[in-house]
C-alpha cells in the first residue's frame, strides 16, 4: 500500500481562548505582522483585539481588509503591495477562508515571485520559503489553516485556481472556537457543509490511506452531528467545539488525500455567478453524491456504522442509501438554497456550461471521485443542479 502523508502546519493552538496567544506566537516569526482580513472582522473588534495582542509582545502591525468576498488575484496584489511598503515580516490571517487563502498567497508569491497563476497545475513550483504565516479561522467550515491548498480566481480568465504546493501550508493554526460564535445561520451552514464535503470526498477519494480515513471518519462523525445544533443555537460553544475540530480535521485529511467531484464542479460557479465555495459546494453535494453512490457502496456503508451504530442491517446497499439520504435531509434541514433561489439566471448558467466542465475538468479534482465524469456527465449534473426546486424542509 502506498501512503504519502504530507505536512501539517508546524504549530496548532486549539481550545477556547486560545486567540490570545497570537502575540506570543507571532513574535517567534517577526517584528512586523500585516494582518489580511474582511471589514466583518473589523466591525466585530477581531481586528483590534489582534493589535492589541501583538503590540503586548513589541510587534506592529499594517491592516489589510480588502478580502470582502471569495479571494481573487486582485486582493493578492493589493495585499503584496501593502505588505512590501510597510516592510511586513510575517503575515496573519483572521477570518474565513477567503482570508486564509488570500494570505496563503501573498506568503508564497512574496518570497518567490512571479503571479499567483503562475502556480496553478504547478506550472511554477515554489522553492523558497514563505513568509511566516499564522492564521486564526473564524468559522467551523473551510479546514484551511491545516492546509497546503488555495483556492484564487484569476479575474482575467474567470478561472477558480485551485493551487496545492507544500509552501502554501501555514506555519501556525490558532484554532479557536469562541471565535465562530459569531457566524450568523446561514454561514454556519453553509461553512458546516463544506466542511463535511471536504471529509465526505478526503475519504472516498482514489487516493485516501489509512491515515487519512482515520481523520476523515472523525471529522465526519463531529460534523454531521453538530452542524444542525451549531445552525440552530449558535451560542452553543460544545457544537462550535465540535465543527470547528472536524473542519481542521477534514482540512488534514484532503490535503493528504484530495477532494473530488463536488470541488471540481464548485470552482466554476463561484469564478462565474460569485457564489460563495461553501454554499456552492453545499448545492452540489446531494447532486454528485446520488450521481456517485453506486460505486462507492463500501466506503458509504462504512460511514453508515461510523454515523449510525444504532442500526443493525448488515446490508451494504442499505446503509450506503441511508447515508445519502439522510445527508440529502440534513441540507434540506440547513435550508441550502439551489441555484435560482440563489439567484443565478439559468440563460446565463447554459450558456457557460461548456466552460465550466472544461474548467471542472482542468482542476484535477474530478478525476479522483469514485466515478469519474466525463465532460457531458458534467454538463448533465449541472443543467440537473439549475432544475433543482427548493430543497428546504416545510
């Protein structure tokens, strides 16, 4: 058997309250922090209480807040330009993904030159170190502080790049829960279901392992159980606990292994209709998985025992089709919106097809799911996914 396990980042910080100790660790990567995050942050004292921190250690700190939607190269330049006339040494990222990726570029590109698409399909490989990079996640969702991925639009091309190289991995993840209390329903939701998507694909994927299963089985467990109660009272700091722990664990597992149709296919959506990569990918998941079920019976079944070891049928075949359903319910629970609530005008989304499977294609992703599409498959999925009525729950 063949196990390739990458890295993780060098230093976690887990549990609640531990946001205080970004001073402490930032001051073991610099003098000179440009913090990169979104006006949200700004407008819930994140960004403040960040300074504060740092400045207890002797460290300044330049603010980027330009990051007010999914990341795109523009955020990257404008963020490289700040970090260069202020002489920045190390870079922090609080917020959610967008914010996480965006820095996760400006840290590689800094060192190592040359356009953020260059990287893409490693047409660029980055040799030198990147700038020290500590990030702080602020919703239970994207995993991205544990991984060596990002995801960035060209807005020239309307490519989402989706870039996985071993510089882009962190250096240290502060992992606190207190800090997602504030996601609103929607994005709870919406980030809860990418997370387990991330899981869901870690460990179906043509090139999971055993290490990889090991955290893709915990993180499904975790997610499943505690995306709804998180979605419905979002004070609850033990269900904040849970899915922000199974999202980084889901974030170690697809960065070791990979993530597969349902990533492939979201990418484009959100280059072309800017919807946000959680919601995307939460559309998409009962689409790819019914589409995808019949070969990966097994693996489904085994996930089955995992969430629902109450249930005595030995019947792989059962268990396989309760786990798509009841993950079909859980997002009509979640109250995902389809495409057209969403407002995407379907003119306008079949006129694209052919360039979004093209793009879904070139990102690698599909070529790991247990069926692998082929481009008409693709096209099929998604005039199926722009026909979707509404899937919330009476």
């Amino acid at each position: 058997m063949n196990m390739r396990v990458n890295h993780l980042p060098s230093t976690i910080v887990y549990g609640e309250d531990s946001f205080k100790q970004l001073g402490a660790e930032a001051a073991k990567a610099g003098t000179h922090a440009l913090i990169i995050s979104d006006p949200i942050m700004e407008q819930l004292g994140n960004i403040e209480k960040a300074i504060q921190l740092l400045l207890e250690h002797g460290i300044h700190a330049s603010v980027y807040t330009g990051v007010n939607a999914e990341p795109e190269d523009t955020y990257v330049y404008e963020a490289l330009e700040q970090l260069f006339h202020h002489n920045c040494d190390h870079i922090i990222a609080i917020g959610g993904g967008s914010c996480i990726d965006t820095a996760k570029a400006v840290a590689v590109v800094s060192t190592n030159g040359g356009d953020i698409s260059d990287y893409m399909n490693n047409q660029s490989i980055a040799r030198k170190k990147a700038l020290p990079l500590l990030v702080v996640p602020t919703t239970g969702g994207t995993g991205s502080e544990a991984t060596d991925a990002t995801v960035i639009t060209n807005t020239t091309t309307a490519v989402k790049m989706m870039i996985k190289q071993e510089a882009f991995m962190p250096q240290v993840a502060i992992v606190d829960p207190v800090l997602t209390v504030s996601s609103p329903p929607s994005i709870t939701a919406a980030t809860g279901v990418d997370a387990f998507t991330h899981a869901l694909e870690a460990y179906l994927s043509k090139k999971a392992h055993p290490f990889t299963d090991t955290l893709a089985l915990s993180a499904i467990e975790k997610l499943y159980h505690h995306v709804l109660i998180a979605y419905k009272d979002g004070k609850n700091l033990q269900a904040r606990h849970e899915m922000i722990y199974g999202s980084m664990l889901a974030g170690m597992a697809f960065s070791n292994s990979s993530v597969c149709l349902v990533h492939g296919m979201s990418r484009p959506i959100g280059a072309l209709f800017h919807v946000p990569h959680g919601v995307s990918n939460a559309m998409l998941l009962p689409v790819v998985l019914t589409y995808t079920q019949n070969h990966c019976t097994k693996r489904l079944a085994e996930i089955g025992r995992v969430l629902f070891p109450e249930e005595k049928t030995t019947q792989e075949e059962q268990l396989a089709q309760m786990v798509v359903d009841r993950i079909i319910s859980l997002c009509q629970q979640l109250a995902i919106p389809t495409l057209s609530e969403w407002g995407v005008d379907q003119d306008a989304f079949h006129r694209v097809l052919d360039k979004m499977a093209d793009d879904a294609l070139m990102s690698g992703s599909p070529q790991n799911n247990p069926r692998v599409p082929s481009k008409e498959e693709i096209r099929t999925l998604y005039i199926e996914l722009i026909n979707r009525k509404s899937t919330v729950s009476p």
